[in-house]
C-alpha cells in the first residue's frame, strides 16, 4: 500500500471511530457546547468524497449522519452550530450538499438557505443572530450557497446568477477571496472555485485562475495541516497537480498515530456576539480534529485521483 492510501485509510478509521451513536460528528467547543450538525455535514462530504478511493466501507456511517440531520431538521428547517443555536447559512449549505450526495434533501431546506441571501446577491451566515457583521454576504458562505443551491431539482436561476456574479466580482488583487470565518483565505479560494467551475465552467473566465493559484502555493503555512490541505485541493483541481505534489507529502508526514491530523494555528472566527473586544480574537480550534482531517481527506482524495498519482499505481 502507498503511503498516500495508508494516511486516507487511517483517516478515515480515525474520522470513522469518532461518530456517535445517532450518527453525528461534533467538534468546536464554544461556551460550553459542541457543533454536530454543521460538523456531521462537514465531514460527511468529506467521507463521501473519500469513499470511492479507499477499501474501507464507508456507507453505514454515511447513511447514519444523513438520519441525524434529517431527523434534526423538522422544526428548524434548516441546520446551525447545533441544535441550540439559530439556523445559519452556512451550515444549512453543508447540510444540503451532503443530503443531496446521500440521504435526500427536504425540500424546504432551500427556502430556508434564500433566507439569507442579501441584495447583493450573495448570502450572509445569520439572519438575526449575533452582530450585524454577521448579517450581510461573505465570500466563503456564498461560495457554499451557491453550490448548494445547484443541487435543487428546479434551479433557482435567478439566485444562483446573482450570486455568481456576486462571487467574481470579489477577488482581490493577490488572486484571493475574503473571508469571514476562517483565518486562512484559502478556504473562500477552494470553495468559490468549485461553486463558480460548478454553476458555469465559463464562469471561471471572470475570474483570475492562475492569480488564484499563485496565492494558493504561497498562502499555506508551513506544518499547519488545515491550511496545507486547503492549498493542495486548490492546486489539484484548477491548477497543475503535481504542484501539490510536495504540499502532499507534507500533510503525510504531519499525520498524527491516531489517524488525525491537527491544524497549526487557530483558524476559526468566534461569533462575536459571544465575544467582546480583543476577546473576538480568541483561538479557536477543532479540539478533536475532525473538521482538519475532514479538509485533509479531501485533499488527498483528490491526490490519489490526479493522474501523475494514479499512473504511479500501475508503475
């Protein structure tokens, strides 16, 4: 066995090991409670995507996190940080992309992610809830909407072209995007990418590609895995993929005995209407690790599926 397939077989043992017994992965722990809906969607996707590369079965966990969700959704109409908190944009958009890979999206789902989107197309993570910064569009929930807002039967065009447009008009000039939540921007790069490549391959030609990819080979920080991993999914999907190639190595020789891999900095946003002051600055991370190896897997998926890789196989 490659060691790229050892590292994806351990993770996903690790990933796997942790679920709970109504299906749910949680992680983050903020005053005092943990996310699972938006962390089980999360990382759900990226089993799902990691399933087809690696011999260890993955469907039994996959159809018990889609139960925890749909079985959380009635009364909400959507998903948040857990059930304790108010539905947000960002974690309903997970929740449909990894229904709509497995179990069935509630259809009402998507009327409560148009909840949130603003007239400038994009959409915000809260309505309500926590300070107004958190009430009008950021990159890196946008990017999630849009791509979720693809998998409805009856496509809202209209929505999904607003926030397109919405999206392409924000890269700045070092060939990133903004983002809110996250300390790294490689995370709105990934995922504005692969929501505008899904809604229009020409929707990309908006876009500066390589300016993205720039940036991406540089932003990623030395032993920090979240980042690493954020980086090589952007190089292997819109840029040439063997220059992910020692990015790879390096996130295999940054994963833990146990099969997980942790991040190397504080990369989380805490919602700042729980934090005052410098207190917004707080360091958040996946205590377990789960949301850093879920973005692991992810990458190495991709990895393993780049055709460099994939002839070395055969070699």
């Amino acid at each position: 066995m490659r060691p790229i397939d050892r590292a994806l077989d351990r993770g996903i043992r690790y990933v796997l090991e942790s679920q709970d017994a109504t299906g749910a992965w949680s992680d983050f722990e903020l005053d005092g409670t943990e996310s699972d809906a938006w962390v089980t969607a999360y990382t759900g996707c990226a089993v799902h995507g990691a399933g087809g590369v690696t011999v260890r079965p993955v469907a039994a966990a996959l159809a018990a996190a889609g139960a925890h969700l749909l079985a959380s959704f009635p009364g909400r109409g959507g998903w948040g940080f857990n059930g304790h908190a108010p539905i947000d944009g960002d974690s309903t958009a997970w929740g449909i992309s990894f229904l709509a890979a497995t179990a069935g999206v509630p259809p009402a789902a998507y009327d409560a992610l148009r909840t949130h989107r603003r007239p400038d197309g994009g959409f915000s993570c809260y309505q309500r809830f926590s300070d107004a910064s958190t009430q009008v569009s950021h990159a890196d929930v946008s990017a999630l909407a849009l791509s979720a807002l693809l998998h409805e039967p009856a496509r809202d065009r209209a929505s999904a072209s607003a926030c397109a447009a919405y999206l392409a008009g924000l890269q700045l000039p070092d060939g990133s995007w903004p983002s809110y939540w996250y300390a790294t921007r490689l995370y709105s790069v990934v995922h504005v990418l692969r929501a505008l490549a899904s809604y229009d391959a020409s929707a990309l030609q908006a876009c500066d590609v390589a300016a993205a990819m720039r940036y991406a080979a540089a932003a990623a920080l030395a032993g920090d895995a979240f980042s690493l991993a954020l980086a090589a999914e952007a190089l292997l999907r819109f840029g040439e993929p063997g220059t992910a190639d020692g990015i790879v190595d390096e996130l295999l020789g940054l994963q833990r005995i146990d099969g997980r891999w942790t991040a190397g900095a504080p990369f989380m946003r805490p919602d700042p209407w729980n934090y005052a002051g410098d207190e917004g600055n707080a360091a958040v991370l996946d205590q377990y690790g789960l949301f850093t190896t879920a973005t692991v897997l992810r990458a190495l998926a991709l990895a393993v599926r780049a055709p460099h890789r994939a002839e070395a196989l055969h070699a």
